[in-house]
C-alpha cells in the first residue's frame, strides 16, 4: 500500500468525523458540482474523437473530486468518505485510460499498467483510510501534509487537458514538489511546472522532467 496516500485519505478521514454533518451545505456543495459538471460536459461538445473522451472524462473528474471534498467537509461517516474517494479513483482512472487510448504498442500497454495500477493503490488506499480516525501526531502530520500535496498535484496533472503523458512523477518535501519523468514537449514540460504551482501547499517545484519526442 502507498503509505503516504493512506495518510491523505487517512487524514481525510479524521476531518470528517471532526467536520459538522451539515446535510444542507452538502447538498447544496453537490449540487454545485453537478452544475458546474454539465456546463464542463457540454463544452466537450465542441470536440470529436479521443479529444472529447478525455474532455468529459476530465469533466466527470472534476466533479468527483468536488463531491469528494463536500464529503469530506460536510459528513462525517467513514462510509460516504469511502464512497466518494472510490468515486475519485474510479474518475481518475477514466482519465487515464482515455489519454492512453491513442498510444500504440508498448507505449500503450505502459500507460495502461501505470493507470490500472494507480488505480488498484487508490481504491485498496481509500478503503482503508475511510476506517481510520486521527491517529496522527507530530512527524506524521508533516508527512501527511506533503502527501496532502503530492495527492493534489498528481490529480491535477491527470485532468490537465494539455499533458497528454502519465510519465510523470511527483514527490514532495516540506512543500518543494519535485517532478520527474519523462514528456513528448518543452510546452508539457512547462505545463507541468505551471499546473504544480498552482496547487495550494506548493512553495517550490523543481523541475527534473526529460523532453523525450514521441
């Protein structure tokens, strides 16, 4: 198991048995999240072929992470936090699987390991951090933090519509994210940097990513 991931999910967990189970803001946080979804979904309209499948996949993405976030605020039982951080796996692996489409050969079947594997971790991950409640002191809510950051920045990464490579891997410390790997571009390579950036927690990136042309 990913030990850090369980710490985020973990941590997730314990802000919601201390969160308020506020029914109304969590459906009025939901509902905001399927509007803003059919608003995404439909500007997908505009595109055809495995562009749009990674545009409403990334859509659906973005309202899971929502929902997940509600649930984490706004419930605060182990089962619906379990839920809805499956519901991310699940959407994350969409995406995933939609940008390896495209790929051929060992190229494809390498996008496709990393994604079922990523996903496989955070399902297993998101089940056992439901039923966890704060245990975590010192060190560990340092880590946790850092984890907290990596987890944001690789979901990021994964619904940015203008990466199309999962080559690229994210570790950080005390709020440096370090990224590498490899991407088709300097403009991915520089995508990637911005993305990381903007993800709140991160107070540096350094930038470690290989231009590898396709």
């Amino acid at each position: 198991m990913n030990k850090l991931l369980f710490l985020v999910l973990a941590t997730a967990a314990s802000a919601s048995f201390a969160a308020t189970n506020d029914t109304a803001a969590y459906k009025q946080a939901t509902a905001k999240a399927a509007s803003d979804y059919k608003v995404a979904k439909a500007a997908c309209d505009s595109q055809s072929g495995n562009d749009k499948s990674v545009c409403v996949a990334q859509a659906k993405a973005t309202r899971a992470h929502a929902e997940a976030d509600a649930a984490t605020q706004y419930k605060n039982d182990p089962k619906s936090l379990e839920k809805a951080r499956v519901a991310v796996a699940d959407a994350d692996y969409d995406v995933a699987k939609a940008k390896c489409s495209p790929l051929t050969s060992n190229d494809k079947d390498s996008c496709m390991s990393t994604a079922k594997s990523t996903h496989t971790s955070a399902i297993a991950d998101a089940r056992s951090a439901a039923g966890s409640e704060g245990t975590m002191t010192g060190k560990a809510s340092e880590a946790v933090a850092d984890s907290v950051i990596t987890t944001k920045v690789k979901a990021e990464l994964i619904r940015e519509p203008d990466l199309k490579s999962l080559d690229v891997h994210v570790e950080t410390s005390n709020g440096t994210v370090m990224l590498s790997g490899f991407v088709p571009s300097q403009a991915e390579a520089d995508k990637a940097v911005q993305v990381a950036r903007n993800v709140k927690g991160v107070t540096k990136v350094e930038n470690g990513l290989q231009i590898q042309p396709k």
